[in-house]
C-alpha cells in the first residue's frame, strides 16, 4: 500500500510541473501555432498525464486528458490549427486537472466534479474537421519530422495499460542525475551552515600564539571547508526568477479576455537569481501587482487609440541584480493612477485628513495607495478594486525587508519598483570601525578602499558648495563622514583616515571612516522591528567575538547624505523603455552661473579640479589667457567667451571684478589642462543622463532639467576644441 | 491563579507573566544603535540571535542606573520575536490569585501609568503588572 501511495504522490508532483509548463506552452503556442516543438512537448506531457491516470484507475481525470490528448495529437500532425477557443479549452482542462489532482492528494480519487461537458468539447473540437479519430494516425509519421526522442508516437495506437510503462521508463533515466529535497531540509542546512561560519570565524580569530602549526593546519582546512559548504547550499537555494516570472503571460492573457482588453506582457532577466525564501515572498505581491496593471493600469483598446496609444496595451516586467540587491521593476504603460482621485478616495475613506492631503507632494500622494483600505477601482471587479491589496504588497515586500515605490505619469503609465534586499544569506563583507562599535559593508556595495595620509597624497579633503569631496585619480567624489550620519562626534583624524568608495544606485560616493578592521564573511540577520525603520541598516550580523555588528545599507547611506535623490525627479517620459532606463542612467553634475545669468551645468566626472586663482596672475598668451597651474601653463576662458551670450547687454567684461579672485573649473589633465572661469559655483546635483532637448547655440550642448528648473550643459568637446585647438581636445576627451 | 515573574525597577515592584518569559541573564555585552530610538539600549546575541534590548528605566521616565552598577535582562517572547528588557533587579517567580487584580491606582501618574495593565496588593506592597507588548511596541517606541 505504502508503494502506491509513493507512486502516487510521484505521480502528483510530475503532473503539477508538468502543468506549469502546459500553461506556459500554451500561451506560447497561442503566439506561434506551428511551432511543432512546443507542441511535441504539449502532447507529451498530456500523454504523461493520461497514462499514468490510467494506470492509477482516475478514469474521469483519464477520459478528460484522452480527449485533449487527441485533439493536440491531430494539431501536432498540422490537421487541426490552434485557435482562441482551442487555446480557452485547452487551458481549461489544464485547470480542470489541477483541479482533479488537489482532489487525488486529499481523497485518493479524481472527484465527484464533472467535466464531461469539457472533456465532450474536446473530443468535438479533435473531431471538427475530420470524421474519424481513431484513424488519423497513420498521417502522423509523415507529418512531424521527428523532434522527439522518447518515441510518444506509439502512443494514441496502442492500449492504455501500455502507455503507463512508456512514461515510467522515461522518468527512470532522468531520476538519476536530480534528487526532490525537502526545502525544510535545505533550510535547515542553511542555519548550520549560517553557525558553522560563526564557529569558524571564531576560530581563526584566536590569537596566534595559541594555535600550534598542526591546529593552525585544521583551522586552515575547516575555513575552506566551510567556505566550500556554504557556497554549495547558497547555490542550492537559488532559483531564476523565472519560476514567478512565468506564470504571468497566462496570467495576463485570462485577465485581458475577461477585461476585453489587448495586453502584452515582456518579461527580462528571467534568470536573475534569487535565494528561494525570497522567489516565495514575492510571487504573491507580484501577481498582485500585474493583476492591478491589467485591470486598472491598461486601458481598453478602444480608449487607448482615442488617446493615440496603440490598442494593445503593454507592461514590462524586469529583473536585476544591482548594488547587492535583487530590483524588480514592473511598468505598464496605462492611463496612469489619477492623483486627484487618490486624494479624494483617501479622504472619504477617512485616512487621512484634508490638512495632511493639502501638505503631501506628488509621491507622497500616491504612496498613499499603500495605505490599508484604499481602492480606486471605481467598479468592483472580480480581478481587483476590493480594498485589500496594495497595503498587502507593500506589507509583504516590507516584511523581507524590501521596499515598494511608484512612479506615475497620467495618462503615460505607471511603474512599480520592488528593492528585495540581501536576507538570509552569507555574504563578504568589510568591517569598519567608528570608536568601539565595528559595521559591516557588503562588499557587493563596495568599490575600493583608499586610505588618505597627510603628506601622501596632495591633498585630503576639498568642499565644493559646503559639500566634501575627494579627488580620486582626477575625478571628484562626494564624501559622506560616517560619524556625522549616525549622529556621533567625529572620531576621524584629520590627518589619516579612510575613504570606502561605494556605489548605490549606480552612483559613488566615499564613505569617510576612522578605520577598517578587516574583512569576513558574515551571516545576514534581519534587524528586529524595533530597530528597522532607522534606513541606513540593512541587518545586523554576529562577528567572531559574539558581538553583534550592524550591516550598513549602502542606498539608505547615500540617500540621509544626500549622495543621491530620496525621491526621484520626474523626467518626461517618452516611453517606456526610456521610462525605465531613465531611473539607472542619472550622474552628477557641477552647476555654475553662465551668461546671461542662466544655470549651467556639466557632468561632474570630467571636472579635474576646482580653483580660485587670482585675476591679476593671467598673463596673455596667443589667443587667450594663461596662468601658471602646477608648473605648467593652463589657459583660462571666461565662459562667456566661449559660449555666446543671448542677449547683448553691456556688462564689465570680468566677472571677476571685485576682488581679484575668479573661480575656475579645470579640465583636463597634467600637461594638458584648461580652465573656464565661471560666476558663481552653485551646486552639485543629481540629473538623468540623457539630454532633454539639443542645445540652441554653440557651446551648449542640450538642456536638462535639474532641481526642476532648466539648466543648459555646457558642450565641452567644442569648449575644448575652442581652446586648446582640436586635436589636443580630442586626445583628452578620448582619454576621459 | 496566575503566575507572575517579579522584578525591580528603580521604587518599582514590577511583574510579567511568567509564562511569556523565556529566560533571565545578568547584563550581556550590546552594541548600540545608532539613531535608534533611545529606549533601545541596544542589540545583543542570544545564542546566535539577534535580540533587541529596551531599557524600561527609560521607558518609564526613570533616571540611568549608575555607571558600574550593573541590570539584568528578562527575556520576553514577543509578536516579533524576542525582546530583552533591562530591569534593576530579579526578583522571584510568585502565584497570585487571579481575583486579586485591580485597576492601576489613581497616584499613580506619568508615562509609567500607560505600560501598567494593573496592580495586585500584596501583604507587603503593590505588585504592578507590565504591559509587556506596549512596553516592546516598536510603534510606541
């Protein structure tokens, strides 16, 4: 008896996967019906099913997968094509047996339910065009050119208690290379390891004296064996998002028919990785999430092309790793979420009040859709607009540890972004010092590691606008002093300290410590509730002493320095895909006063340095001005000069009149430098990479949008080319 | 009856129910928090657990001990998880006759009164009854 149920319960597994491939195919198939492979491996896996239903005695859940087996053996023989209603039929048995199988676990028999009616269907739909059934097979060898290796073709002539064997031999030779565990296994496996690398961090921190060589020898072993363990069960545990990501083009086709609209789902990095507690959390918020975007986001065709969209609608789901976290981003490109119906749902459902509204900026109001109770589906649908949900999917996100954020255009659509962060896993990391407390740094987040003396390099720390930066191999790095974000005083010398250069969403900044103490692997723990919300922790772990230590959130970091933008400024969103690469794509740029009194700005990577020189130290040199710079002569241009101005006003040609001083941005390189003297150095910000619009006069090179005020970007190749002649600009600006 | 764990806390008899106690340590190594609220002393390690430890002399307002003076951890099961809560002293694990309970007594003022479920009158003084979850709420925190 034991022995049945064990086939039995095989017997349940296979067919699960098996019809989360069918789902998968379908769909897939709905898209290129002659694609004989997908088909093949259709009619397999309905075959599979039959049979061993058979063998079973499930003679309901038999005659149902009979029938469809029939009418995908005569689409795989190109007799019959795939339609809208096959396809609806066909998925509909696959649910039917979904269905009968959820009966098989808990009741040993296929159920009480009937599905003559669809199995009746089938068999009509397999007979539609030809009379017979039964003879159509001898087409079969004709028509197919074979892709198949484990000869199913036999199957639909020979008897049934055949059939059961043909599929049990063919599973005996893959169960050699994989084995089924428990995830409660594996899990379990995880936590010791998780202990074992504390244990073995304990040891190697043993002082030395004490460890004779033949202990330090098995102390050596015992880290690469730990190393190897963990490395093992941490690939163990991940799976390509691809198992969520799946499911949702069926997903997305049964809603747009329900709905009656045209939608199409593009899916990218499916095979990003993901520990698999994690793939669990978010398959439910996600689901939500492409549910709501069909059936709110994406307008009906009808409405779509009045608003000059094409009819059918489009949501982009995308997968990567970036900074040490998994991003998840899901865009639909709908009618956007209404922020003046939000406003007004929000107060008639009392959540908040007219006070609170009327102080909210844009995304603070649509973060508002996270609050519990709030829906603005003006319809109950069956899909969605019942007041549970988006409450759910941030708390669900949140509870990992992530984080959910919206971004919405009316109108343009609307994009979702899901940060999962590192949990549950054992990653390197460095350990910093601040006095006597020690923080970990995922070395994910990490770029390198300098170390700044007095007397060594040139110069320590310069301020541009009251902001520090640091000047890295000629580029400048805006600094973040630890102390001063985690509210301590400073325990950083002056004159030696060190600078972590980080990276956090896609930008760099330095993290000023007071030192580093090492590196280690260190097991990620979540931080207690208490504690959770602070923003620049992202766990906590235990160090080889027993002590806890805090793990630093690079993001959160960059974001309370205000390296990077808390809230992103809103761009024009063209489409899409720009919508999309316009969030990664951002760098900083130095604002300076130009002509006519406008903003200018230009990418803060190809400023060398920033000086003050003295007026009186120019000197003429051929066409231009020079100065002495780092024994060598730089020549230096107004900006005017080189950009023209607009509007001809008088106005003393200097603007370094008052005092003798000017400031001068410096480009270039030793040997080869040139400085532009500017008004006024205003700011350093953040901006999308890409121009907005191109420039309307020389020297400019576009327009962007920075602070929400225009600032035009200075074009350096022609600056450069104006000044140093244009082959000296060109080996520079090739070298940047 | 009902079980109570006691304990110390500055001119305070303080008790939580026995059950919800998991164990009781002397004071344990804690690395700070930054910028976490100031109730929370800190984070320690249970065995390879990450532990959060409130110091309930701040919460109810009372002065730090003083330095060298050493407090104990009471291990309470939370919602969350486990939440350590330094206390002055442990007293024991006595049975009190559930009928025994009573409101808080109207002297009793300041933010202390809102963690207090209660008091039972001893024979010899005023037992009062931790409201332990609201006194771990991360939210009241």
């Amino acid at each position: 008896m034991d022995g049945m149920q064990e086939i039995v319960a095989e017997f349940l597994v296979e067919s699960r996967e098996g019809l989360d491939q069918l789902d998968r195919d379908l769909v897939a198939l709905e898209e290129t019906p002659d694609d004989k492979e997908l088909l093949a491996r259709i009619f397999r896996c309905a075959h599979t099913v039959k049979g061993t239903s058979g063998f079973l005695g499930f003679t309901k859940l038999e005659a149902l997968t009979h029938a469809g087996e029939s009418l995908l053996s005569r689409m795989r023989d190109g007799e019959i094509r795939l339609d809208d209603a096959k396809t609806t039929a066909l998925l509909a048995m696959v649910d039917a047996i979904r269905a009968m199988l959820d009966e098989v676990e808990v009741g040993a028999t296929d159920g009480d339910k009937d599905y003559s009616e669809l199995t009746e269907t089938l068999r009509q739909m397999a007979a539609g065009e030809a009379v017979q059934i039964k003879r159509s097979e001898p087409v079969a060898p004709a028509a197919p050119p074979a892709p198949v290796h484990i000869a199913p073709e036999p199957a639909v002539e020979e008897p049934i208690a055949v059939d059961a064997h043909a599929p049990a031999q063919h599973e005996s030779h893959t169960a050699n290379e994989t084995v089924r565990v428990d995830v409660g296994l594996i899990d379990h496996l995880m936590d010791f390891a998780g202990e074992l690398v504390l244990t073995r961090n304990q040891i190697m921190q043993m002082p030395s004296t004490r460890a004779d060589a033949l202990s330090s020898a098995a102390a050596q072993r015992l880290n690469l064996i730990t190393i190897a363990l963990q490395e093992g069960i941490m690939r163990m545990r991940m799976q390509p998002v691809d198992s969520v990501f799946s499911k949702f083009p069926r997903i997305v086709r049964d809603l747009a028919r329900g709905c009656r609209k045209l939608v199409r789902v593009e899916l990218e990095g499916k095979n990003t990785e993901l520990d698999k507690t994690l793939i669990e959390a978010i398959k439910d918020p996600l689901t939500h999430l492409i549910r709501n975007a069909v059936d709110h986001g994406i307008e009906p065709p009808d409405v779509r092309q009045a608003r000059g969209k094409p009819a059918e609608g489009r949501i982009l789901v995308r997968a990567f790793h970036q900074g040490g976290q998994v991003n998840i981003e899901m865009s639909d490109d709908g009618a956007g979420i209404p922020l003046d119906k939000v406003k007004a749902k929000a107060l008639a459902r009392n959540l908040v009040t007219p006070e609170q509204v009327a102080g909210l900026t844009e995304p603070e109001l649509t973060s508002l859709i996270f609050l519990p109770g709030f829906s603005t589906a003006d319809q109950v649908t069956n899909v969605s607009g019942r007041g549970v949900g988006m409450d759910v999917v941030k708390t669900n996100v949140e509870a990992i540890g992530g984080t959910v954020e919206v971004e919405t255009q009316l109108g343009k659509g609307t994009t979702f972004r899901l940060r999962i962060p590192l949990t549950l896993a054992i990653v390197p990391a460095l350990l910093v010092a601040s006095g006597s407390d020690r923080f970990a740094v995922p070395q994910v987040n990490l770029l390198e590691l300098v170390r700044v003396e007095e007397g060594r390099n040139e110069q320590l720390i310069e301020y541009v606008h009251g902001a520090p930066v640091y000047r890295l191999r000629g580029k400048l790095l805006q600094l973040i002093f630890f102390d001063e974000q985690i509210g301590r005083p400073s325990s950083v010398s002056r004159t030696s300290f060190y600078i972590v250069v980080l990276q956090a969403s896609g930008r760099q900044f330095g993290l000023v410590v007071e030192n580093v103490t090492g590196q280690q692997e260190i097991v990620v723990k979540p931080l207690p509730k208490q504690v959770k919300d602070i923003g620049i922790f992202a766990g906590a772990t235990i160090l080889g002493d027993g002590r806890v230590a805090l793990i630093l959130d690079t993001l959160g970091l960059a974001q309370r320095g205000h390296v990077v933008s808390e809230i992103r400024e809103r761009a024009a969103l063209p489409k899409l895909s720009d919508l999309v690469l316009a969030a990664q794509e951002r760098c900083t740029y130095l604002l300076f006063r130009g002509p006519d009194d406008g903003r200018m700005a230009i990418p803060l990577a190809s400023v060398a340095r920033l000086e003050i020189i003295r007026t009186d130290q120019l000197e003429p040199s051929g066409e231009h001005e020079a100065i002495q710079y780092r024994d060598d002569i730089m020549p230096v241009v107004p900006v005017e000069r080189v950009v023209i101005e607009r509007r001809s006003r008088p106005r003393s040609d200097a603007p370094e009149a008052s005092n003798n001083e000017a400031n001068v941005i410096v480009f270039g390189r030793p040997g080869a430098y040139m400085g532009l003297v500017v008004a006024d150095i205003l700011d350093i910000v953040e901006g999308p990479v890409t121009l907005q619009h191109a420039g309307t006069r020389p020297g400019v090179a576009g327009t962007l949008i920075l602070q929400s005020r225009i600032a035009e970007i200075l074009d350096l190749d022609y600056v450069l080319s104006a000044v140093l002649g244009e082959e000296q600009a060109r080996s520079l600006l090739k070298s940047a | 009856m009902e079980q109570l764990c006691t304990f110390y806390l500055d001119s305070y008899f303080l008790a939580v129910d026995a059950l919800r106690v998991q164990e009781v340590l002397r004071q344990q190594p804690l690395t700070q928090v930054p910028l976490a609220p100031p109730a929370i002393k800190g984070l320690m390690n249970l065995r390879g657990q990450i532990v959060p430890v409130v110091d309930l002399r701040h919460r109810f307002g009372f002065a730090p001990l003083p330095p060298g003076k050493k407090s104990f951890n009471v291990l309470l099961r939370g919602q969350d998880g486990l939440v350590s809560f330094l206390v002055d002293r442990v007293a024991d694990v006595i049975e009190v006759p559930s009928e025994d309970f009573e409101p808080i007594p109207e002297t009793l003022q300041g933010e202390g009164r809102r963690l207090l479920r209660g008091a039972f009158k001893l024979e010899k003084r005023l037992l009062l009854v931790l409201d332990a979850v609201r006194a771990m709420d991360a939210s009241e925190l």
